[in-house]
C-alpha cells in the first residue's frame, strides 16, 4: 500500500488544481439591457355595438360615423378646434354676389381604394346619391339647400340644377338662398365622395355598405358582423400614408368589460362608466390615462308630438318634465359623469348664449299639470311604453324615471332594444316615448333646433319625435339666411324659448366624454365632437404608438 501514496497524492493535486482553473474561467457577462418594449401596430378601437350601415348616405348614427370617416373623406373636414379645413378640395371661393355660389377645386392626386384618381364628376355623384330614392334619403336635409334639389327629389329633373361640373378639377354648389351652416354640413360623412363604377358594378347598391371604397386613410377589409371591422393602412393616402398598420373595431358591448379590456392591454382606450369612475379616478395609474372635455352632445327622452297621449298634450308633455328627479340621476347613476340639462342647445355651442331656465323637480306642479292635462292624479291614463336601447347605464336611466313618474301615478313600461333595431322604430314613428340622444354633426345651433325639431325633418332627418310648430320653423328656417351672428342667435334664442315651452323633449343631461387612454397612444386629439367610446370625430391618421 505505502508504494501507491505518491501516485495517489500527485494525482489528488492535479484534479484539485485542474478544478480550481475551471472555477476562475470567467463566464459571460449577464445582458441586462432590457428588450425594447412593443407596441400593437394596429389600433384596437373599441365600439359598444355594431355598426348599422357602412354607406355614407344611409348612416344617422356615430357608431357608423366613425367607421365611415376612416374609410371615406368629403370635400372639407374639421380640425381638433372644430375650425374646417380642406380636405379633397384644396380650396373654395365662398359666395360673393347673392350669397349662393360656393366653388371647389379638387386637389390633383387623391385616389380611391381601387386605384382611380377623384374629380369634379366623382363629387356630383355622390352628392346627387344622399337624394337617391332607393338608398332611404334618411339625410337628404343635408343638401336641401340645393337649386333644384326640391325638384330632383319630386322626381320633376333627372339632374340637381345646384350641381356643375366646371371642368376635371373644379366643381360648384349653387344654393337657393344664402345658407349659413353651409360649409360645416359638407363636412358630414353623409357627404364621403365615392366611385360610381364599384356602386354600379354591384347587384344593388345597398350592397355598397358592405363592400365600402373610398379615399380615406384606411382600407375596408372585414366586417364580422357583431364582432369586428377590420381595416387596414392606405400607403397611397393624399394627406400622407398613416402611421398605423390598420385598425380593428371590437365590438364590445358591457361598458365594465370594456374597461377590463383596457386594464388588460388589449384596446387602445374605452369610455369610463359612471360606476368605475370613482374608482378609476382613486388609482394612481390609472387616473393619469384620464382624458376629459366637455361635448356638444344630449342625453334626453322623446314624447312622440303624433301619438296619444302627448299629441296636442303640452301639459302632459311639462308635468313629465317636472316629474323627473335629474339631480339625483346625474349623483347617483351617472356619478355626476353628465350635466342637468336647462336648455335645447347644449352648453358650449360656440357664440350662443342659451336662455333657458330648465324645469327643476317639483312633484306638486307635475300633479297640477297631470290634472291640467285631464288625468287628475294619473287616473284615465293609459300604460305608457319607454323604448331605450341596449346601454346598461340608460336602463338605470329609464327605471329611475319609471319611478319618478309612478309618484304620481303615472306607468311606465321600459322596451330594451338593439340600437339597429331602436333606431329604425324611432325613425319610423313606432315609439310612444323614446330615448333620444344626439351628438352634434356641426357646431351650430341649426344642427340642433332645425334637424331635430323642424317639420320638414320627421323620422330619419332628425325629428324623431314628429314636433310641428310653424312660428318655430319660421324662425329656424329664417336664421338660416342670415350671416349676422347677432341678428342669428337673437332668432334661435326664440325658437328655443318656443320649444322650452311646448316640450316635446323630457330635458335631461348633457354630455361630456371621460376616456381612458393607453399611455403609448400618442396624437389622438378628442374634439368636442367626440362620444366615447366611439369617437367619431378624431382622426386616426395622426395618431402612433411610441414610449
């Protein structure tokens, strides 16, 4: 044994120093720069329902709206101030002489989805299109002001006198008589330009909504119908390709899912529910997402001026009014997320000044007028029926009213509907008592009293609740002529004075948008157009993602 200890020993050294030298090797350096963080490519645009149409001359809704601005652009456009700016036509000659000639020059180079550049006849197309009998002239209103528009729909001409093609490039609008809000109602979508030959190479052209080509920054791609519209970049856009890959609109119907969604990372942004706002305002990261402004947009309930019981019926009409308990609304459903409405122009329209006074809560007056309106203490008066849509926080709206109004001995019944489905029977005058809700497609106080209470607009125009009052159309239908700001409001402020008093609106809340927004998102300017979540108004073209 004692002749193998050196051997054994000689070997136990070199192992040991042999360890030691793969001990010291010095290992690679840990990487700990941090991977560049992702953002999506595509905007996740998240809407509460599904759009009705894609077709610019049948769409009366916001949901609509915004789907169609992406895809399609009109002659002029708003800009984040309200201020309209060009858009296909580079420039126009506003009127001189008479006040009725406006002269458009179409900027060179502006494509449609399919490859062919617009011109000036493009543009008489689609705007002879919004009075196509077949397509519903659900906003013929728009371009009524039209020479020859009366004519055209009266099927007496086959062509608008007021459209003329000057050459290639150059199209003007003759008017019948000066027209104030002119300039703003050609920034509608109504008034998109589109390709006639992809319309006339269709089966019907209601086929049109589903197969949608324009000129906008993004291109049709899918509809999914109650799920997603799926659009994608237009690298050739006129105003410069966008910085975006495409956007996708989810259809996401529960206001707390969308919020979910949003805390998730899987949507850009998403409106704030009136329960979550507290809550949302309290974290101290998620308040920092927070973007507020206030809206030219309304919250009311409509009572159908043609229907029992409230044709003829102003006193019923007032002691619903004066029924309702919007104070405790506004604190306690909508978590002071909107304001109680006074007037029938919402606060902000720019350069008026409203001087409604609202009706306040006073059960005992509302009793008077009931007895006034010849059901003293509700007796006599049939169950009245409250259409409102599918939204979760207007169901709470409408059952808060139901009990206001059984106080004094008056039934409600609520009917919940798809917004496609709702819409129509309001258009169509089906409804007693109706949700009516509007958001302003120009700043002026015309979109307001004309569209929505003038009785040349029942049903699909705007006046879904089929009020007729001629000294208040005279005077509407007046300020319309007028250019003098002064001499304008001074006939609007009548008007609405008219209206407070006949009542054929349950005044509740105006609007303001409160929306969460992802930090990345960057150049998403909200307008005081802009109802969350569906943000009609703002211009995804402009906007990218960055840290």
């Amino acid at each position: 044994m004692k002749t193998f200890r050196p051997l054994f020993m000689l070997i136990f050294v070199v192992m040991f120093l042999f360890a030691g030298c793969v001990q010291t090797v010095p290992e690679k350096p840990e990487d700990k720069t941090k991977p560049e963080k992702t953002y999506p490519e595509i905007y996740r645009f998240v809407i509460d329902t599904d759009a009705p149409t894609l077709d610019p001359v049948e769409l009366t809704d916001t949901v609509s709206d915004k789907v169609v601005r992406d895809i399609f652009d009109c002659l002029v456009k708003f800009d984040k101030d309200l201020k309209i700016i060009p858009s296909i036509a580079e420039e126009w000659i506003p009127p001189e002489k008479d006040g009725t000639e406006w002269i458009f020059k179409i900027r060179h180079g502006v494509k449609f989805h399919n490859g062919r550049e617009v011109n000036a006849n493009d543009v008489e197309y689609s705007l002879t299109r919004v009075f196509d009998k077949e397509m519903g002239r659900k906003r013929a209103w728009v371009l009524e002001k039209v020479k020859g528009a009366k004519d055209y729909l009266a099927d007496k001409t086959k062509k608008v006198e007021g459209f003329q093609v000057i050459d290639e490039y150059t199209f003007k609008i003759t008017l019948e008589h000066p027209f104030a809000p002119f300039l703003g109602l050609l920034a509608m979508s109504t008034c998109s330009i589109v390709p006639r030959e992809e319309i006339e190479k269709l089966e019907s052209p209601k086929y049109f909504s589903q197969h949608p080509i324009g000129t906008g920054p993004f291109i049709f791609k899918k509809w999914d119908h109650d799920h997603e519209i799926v659009l994608e970049a237009n690298p050739d856009y006129f105003m410069g390709a966008p910085k975006l890959k495409g956007v996708t609109y989810r259809i996401i119907r529960e206001p707390k899912s969308r919020v979910l969604e949003f805390e998730n990372g899987n949507i850009e942004h998403c409106d704030i529910p009136p329960q979550e706002l507290d809550r949302i305002l309290a974290d101290p990261k998620l308040s920092k997402l927070v973007v507020r402004r206030p809206l030219l947009d309304v919250y009311h309930l409509g009572f159908n001026c043609q229907k029992a019981p409230f044709k003829n019926n102003k006193a019923l009409r007032q002691a619903f009014s004066y029924a309702i308990d919007k104070d405790h609304i506004a604190k306690n459903i909508l978590n002071e997320n909107m304001e109680v409405a006074k007037g029938y122009i919402p606060p902000g329209m720019p350069n008026y000044t409203s001087l409604a006074e609202g009706f306040t809560y006073d059960v005992q007056k509302a009793r008077g007028l009931l007895a006034e309106a010849g059901y003293p203490d509700g007796k006599g008066l049939k169950p009245i029926t409250l259409w409102i849509d599918n939204d979760e926080i207007h169901r709470k709206i409408a059952e808060s009213v139901q009990n206001d109004l059984k106080k004094i001995n008056v039934t409600i019944n609520i009917k919940q509907q798809e917004w496609a489905a709702f819409l129509d029977a309001v258009d169509n005058g089906e409804t007693q008592f109706h949700q009516l809700t509007w958001l302003a497609d120009y700043p002026d106080p015309d979109n307001f009293l004309y569209v929505l209470l003038d009785t040349k607009n029942w049903g699909a125009p705007g006046n879904q609740t089929r009020f007729s009052n001629k000294p208040f159309d005279e005077l509407v239908e007046q300020a319309q002529k007028i250019t003098d700001w002064t001499e304008r409001e001074k006939l609007y402020q009548e008007a609405e004075s008219i209206v407070m008093d006949e009542c054929p609106w349950l005044l509740l809340f105006t609007n303001r948008c409160n929306v969460l927004v992802q930090p990345y998102v960057k150049g998403l300017e909200i307008t005081a157009l802009d109802r969350s979540p569906r943000l009609p108004n703002v211009d995804l073209e402009n906007v990218w993602f960055e840290e």
